[in-house]
C-alpha cells in the first residue's frame, strides 16, 4: 500500500505557518517571563534591624535601607518624623521595565 503524497496547498501552508507562529509566540512568552523572574529573584533589599526612629530627627526613607542589589529605586518614599506613630514605608525598585515593591515599617517615637 502506497501513501498519498503530500501535496502543498494554500491551506495547508496557511495551517503550517499558523502552527509555527503559535509556537514561536509561546516560546518568546515562556522566556521573556522566565528573564522577568530571574530579574525578580535578583532584586533584594535589606533594611536597619532598628525600625524606631526618633521624634523630628533628620532620618530620611534611604537612611533606612542597609543593602539593595539588582535595581535601582527612583523615587524614596515620604518619611515624616514630626508625625508619632507607625509608618508604612513603600520602596518601588525598578530594573529593565520589572518592578518589585519592598515595604518597611516604622515607628516614629
């Protein structure tokens, strides 16, 4: 028994362009999401072990961080030591367009 040979038609070239173009895009998306989470991983920041601050002293949000690597942050939080109380600090560090948001909190005594 003999099989039937392939014969090339717009159809089936269509169908085959489709496939590898679906599978193309996949494969981009798979690595482009693998690199975002190696980006994240890379990104750590450390923070003074002492989250008490004193009441109108010059400490500023950048004062607070002992270590960061794999970023860069371009705008430091709002630290307000006139005002007692708990704050929630939010640091947003950025690398090639992947962001990860880090939050330290701390009391102003």
């Amino acid at each position: 028994m003999r099989m039937k040979k392939f014969k090339p038609t717009r159809s089936n070239i269509a169908l085959i362009t489709i496939a590898v173009l679906l599978i193309a895009g996949a494969i981009t998306a798979v690595t482009l999401w693998q690199h975002q989470q190696r980006i994240l991983t890379s990104m750590a920041m450390t923070f003074q072990e002492e989250s008490v601050i004193e009441y109108g002293s010059e400490t500023s949000a950048e004062d607070l961080i002992v270590h960061m690597k794999g970023g860069v942050i371009e705008e430091y939080p709002q630290l307000d030591t006139k005002k007692i109380g708990k704050q929630t600090l939010r640091f947003l560090m950025k690398q090639d367009e992947v962001e990860k948001t880090f939050e330290y909190t701390v009391e102003v005594k």
